[in-house]
C-alpha cells in the first residue's frame, strides 16, 4: 500500500512512506513520510551544490488534496544541515508549500479555486479554519501574480503526469 500512495504522491528517494493511517470516523488519512538513514541534502542557498547529512530533525504536517472525500495529512521528520557555520537549516521537502501547513499541490489548487469562487466558498469546501486562511491571504495578496503563475504550473504539471493524452484529436 505504502508503495503505491508513494507513486501517486511523486515522492521519490532519499524519500519514503513510512506508515499510513486511515480513520473513517474522522475521514482522514494520515501519510508518514521519513527519509533513509545516512541520506544528503543540498541546501539550495549553498551555491557549492555540496551535500549534507541531517544534523538533527524536525516534525512538521501539511494539508494535502484530500483522498477521495477523506482529508489527506503528509507528516515528516524534516532534516536540518549544519554547514560548519553552527546555524543549523531546514530543509524543504519538495512537496512543501511556500507556507507552512500546505503542500505545494494543496496551495495551488486553493489559488485557482479563489479565482473562481469567493473566499468563504473555498473555506466551506476545503474546511480550512479562518485562522489559517488569513496566514494564507496575506500571503496570497503580497506574491498574487507569482503565486498564480506557480498555482498553474504546478497543476499543469501534475495533470500531465496523470492524465492520458489522445494523440487522435
């Protein structure tokens, strides 16, 4: 099971799913994520491109797009490289949102979404709590332009990834 919600997450080395909970009670699923033992990270403002090991770690959740009508939660133990500098720095998985508590795919289906319809009909339909959308609003208003450019893309991107294309039309 682990393998196949890791194929339909793109989720790929040193990455991996750990374990999967699902309560029907509470329409959740719950997807652990770990990274292998001895694995390297690159920090993107490292312009060596150097690899490091985690010096320790850090527990973090995002909201995901839901799985079928279940809300879908990514947990992870989240490295953090020291570069010799004592200022230990978090590494972004790459299925993290520009803000905390949402996958990238999560943050662009919320854009488009809000170009359709007004706020409060996306804050019924994903359930996000008012507090959040205001941390996500702010953020939205400030990079609008940017984000809507990435909110395509990343859709774009993952619909082509999934989608059959008829080559016959």
């Amino acid at each position: 099971m682990e393998d196949l919600f890791q194929t339909a997450l793109g989720i790929t080395s040193p990455w991996y799913i750990e374990s999967l909970t699902f309560d029907v009670e509470n329409s959740r699923l719950d997807v652990f994520i770990n990274f292998q033992r001895g694995a390297t990270f690159k920090d993107p403002e490292d312009p060596s491109g150097k690899e490091y090991k985690a010096y320790d770690t850090v527990r973090k959740q995002w909201r995901h797009m839901n799985f079928f009508q279940h809300e879908c939660y990514l947990h992870a133990r989240v490295p953090r490289i020291d570069r010799g500098d004592n200022k230990p720095r978090l590494i972004s998985p790459p299925w993290s949102g520009r803000l905390s508590g949402f996958t990238l795919l999560f943050e662009a289906f919320l854009i488009q979404l809000c170009r359709s319809m007004p706020v409060h009909h996306v804050n019924k339909l994903t359930g996000i709590p008012t507090i959040a959308y205001g941390r996500y609003w702010s953020f939205t208003s400030i990079q609008l332009g940017e984000m809507r450019i990435t909110a395509k893309s990343t859709l774009s991107a993952w619909m082509k990834r999934r989608l059959p294309v008829d080559t016959n039309t």
